[in-house]
C-alpha cells in the first residue's frame, strides 16, 4: 500500500493559490464519486499520495495549466515530506546508538578491572542485538576469550570458530546458522580481536542491528587499546551527541549549525568567567544538547514560515522539559540537565519553563541563553528582520539584566568586540 502523507501543507498552499489566482478549489477525499458529468469548466485532479482529489473551477482555457500546477506543487510537497521523513529516521537511529553507548560508559564506569570492562561491553553487544548469546576474541600476547548466555558446547565452539574466522579476515559476516560477527578495529592499531553473537531471541539481524554493532564495535575496541580509551571516547561521544543535533537541526534547514554555534559563543563567556578546561567540556556538551527537546516537536511546527498559534507556542515553550525527560536517564549527564531545563529562563523571573530568575537559574543556563539568543537574532527568517552582529550585539546589551544574566552579557559583548 502506497504512504499517505500529511496533508495540511498541501490543503494551506493550493487554497491560497487559488484565492490568488481566482479560481475555486475543493479538496475531497480519494475515491469520492463525481458527478456523471463535469461541466465544461470543472476538472477533478487525483492527488493519490495525499488520500486527496481536487475539484477545480475555473475558465476551461485555463484547466490544464491549473492542473498541471497543483500535480507539480504536489509532487515537490511529497519530496519534502519523504526528506523529512529520512531525516526523522536518522534521529531515531542517532539516538538509538547514543543510548547504547551511554549504557556501556555507564557500565565501564562500574567495572574495576580489564576483565570486568570486556564483560561490559559483550554485555551491552548481546542486549543491544537481543543476541541469545556471544563471545568477545581479544587479541595480545594471547588470545583471550569470554563467553557470555551460551549454554552448550556445540554453541560456544560455533561462535568461537566465527569469532576466530573474523579475527583473520577482518571482514564481519553473518551465517547460515543466523550468528553475526564482526571485527574489532582502532585506526592506528588494526584489528585488535572480533566479536561473535548468537541468533537473536526474536527474528533475524537487520541491517540496523549492523549500524549499531558496528558503532559498539568501535567503542569495544578503544577500550582495549586502553592508552588512548578515554580521550578517544570523549570525542566519540562528542561525535555522537553532534550527529544527533545536526540530525534535528536539519529538519529545519534554516536553523542548521545552531547548536554547534551556541557552544562556540558559550565558549567566549566560559573564557572570560574562567571556567576550568573540565567544566568547559560540561559547557560544551550542555550547549550542543540545550536543544535536543525539539525532538518531540511536529515538523509543522519546526517548519512553520510565520507566526505559531498559540496552541504551537505552547508546545514549543515545553522542549526545555521534554529535552530534561529525553536524557534524564542518562547518568553521564546529570550535572548538565538543569542546563538544558533552563536555557529559556530569563533573569528577571518572565522566563520559561518555571520562572526562575537570577542567580536561582544555573550557571550555564544562564550562558546558553545569551549565546542561544544571540544566534537566533542573527538566523534568517522569513516572518521578521533579521539582525546584524552589531545590532544583536546591541540587543544583547539591551536586555543586559532583565533577560540576561548582566555579567554573562557584558562578558559575551566584550569578548565578540575583541574577536572583530
């Protein structure tokens, strides 16, 4: 059965080009019944991708360009919902994968010794793929091998001879036997051992389970080259939490690079208050994530051209918390959710979500809101003026301690002057 997409859009458009161009248009579901005749004037256009048929009244010398319009209009609509759609998509499976790699740091976090950590990771391979069971190959002076949920002989010796084929070829692979195996590789190093797990509980690999074993795998495999692990998975982790912003940044193209630029104008308060190198990177994480909430806001909204009904501003004034809900259970980044919570709160206490003011709103939602507003000001946008740097900067000074924080805002005009 053929998708039907949205039809709002559609319906907004082809109503206001009619009214522009003066003729009338009536948009009826697919498969309604027509009269036995049109008249000489009236034509019906099937829009199938919309469960929609338009009704056309107009002069009859001007049916066929009229209908080729809206068959066209309809066509690129369908492109950008299918776009829109993709990147949806992608979201999903960027935050799929952050979460895994969130429940391993958590993990590693835990364990005490190399063994402990290898379990982990072979741990949160079988839960991720709902393998029935694994086996983790690790390279060295020795092999080293550990085994995880396989209950007999036969399986253990099965997914041991794949784990060995692999550790040779360096190839992943999947048999007839339904097991999956892939090796494990660090960019400097090669391969340092392969990864082996059983059928899963319930159907067959797909290839998302590969996007997310392959992600897994590369973790796996900068733990054990444990010299560089942790500033290795810092910046896989940075890279990860980029990919899932510029994934929700792009289902609005206007707003793309937003997030990484609110960490770079963070960055100039940072400096100037002096913050530590490891605070900076809290600052950091929190300004790339300060709007991760938009994931649970409708492309209508996200897409809107012009003014938000209030029943949409209402839903968008709440991203701050949906954003807190989204990573709330994520313990690798407690110390940053009243950041992301808060971003929206102004100094004076008219702020939302909760109306806090002044000092009572953390320190680096007091940051971000600065470097937030600043790029909003300076973004295109079709229904308003957009500003120059100087005339944001302008603005920024403006509201200095009524929407901003003054210290936060004195330190960010000072720091934006000096880097002319």
């Amino acid at each position: 059965m053929a998708s039907i997409y949205p039809s709002d859009r559609l319906k907004a458009i082809l109503e206001t080009i009619a009214s522009s161009l003066g003729y009338q248009i009536r948009l009826l579901p697919l498969g309604r019944e027509r009269r036995p005749k049109p008249a000489d004037d009236e034509i019906m256009v099937p829009l199938p991708d919309f469960g929609l048929q338009a009704e056309i009244l107009a002069p009859p010398d001007r049916l066929d360009s009229i209908s080729n319009l809206i068959r066209n209009l309809a066509a690129e609509i369908r492109h950008q919902e299918q776009e829109s759609l993709s990147l949806t998509e992608e979201i999903v499976e960027r935050y799929q994968q952050l979460a895994i790699l969130f429940e391993m740091s958590e993990r590693l976090g835990q364990a005490r010794d190399y063994g402990a950590r290898a379990r982990a990771v072979l741990q949160t391979a079988l839960e991720s793929a709902d393998a029935s069971g694994g086996c983790l190959l690790l390279n060295g002076q020795e092999l080293t091998l550990y085994f995880l949920k396989t209950e007999t002989d036969e399986e253990r010796q099965h997914l041991l001879n794949l784990a060995q084929k692999t550790n040779q070829s360096g190839q992943t692979s999947v048999d007839e036997h339904r097991h999956i195996a892939l090796p494990l590789l660090v960019s400097h190093r090669g391969q340092v051992g392969s990864l082996a797990l059983g059928p899963r509980n319930r159907g067959q690999y797909r290839s998302g389970d590969l996007k997310i074993l392959s992600t897994l795998g590369a973790y796996a495999a900068l733990l054990i080259d444990s010299d560089r692990l942790y500033r290795d998975l810092e910046n896989m982790f940075f890279g990860t939490v980029r990919s899932l912003v510029e994934a929700i940044d792009a289902k609005d193209p206007r707003t793309r690079g937003h997030s990484e630029r609110v960490r770079q104008f963070s960055l100039l308060i940072a400096q100037g208050l002096g913050i530590e190198v490891a605070e900076v990177k809290r600052l950091e994480l929190a300004a790339l994530l300060h709007d991760v909430g938009k994931i649970g806001l409708p492309d209508t909204i996200l897409n809107n051209r012009g003014d938000l009904s209030p029943e949409q501003w209402s839903l968008v004034k709440q991203h701050p918390q949906m954003g807190v809900a989204i990573m709330a259970p994520v313990s690798h980044v407690q110390d940053i959710l009243p950041a992301i919570g808060e971003h929206h709160e102004r100094f004076d206490g008219q702020g939302y979500p909760a109306g806090k003011a002044g000092r009572e709103i953390a320190l680096f939602a007091r940051i971000i809101a600065v470097a937030d507003a600043f790029d909003a000001m300076t973004m295109e946008r079709t229904y308003r003026t957009t500003f120059t740097r100087e005339q944001a900067l302008e603005e920024v000074a403006r509201n200095a301690g009524t929407q901003f924080d003054p210290e936060m805002a004195r330190l960010f005009c000072q720091r934006m002057a000096s880097s002319v």
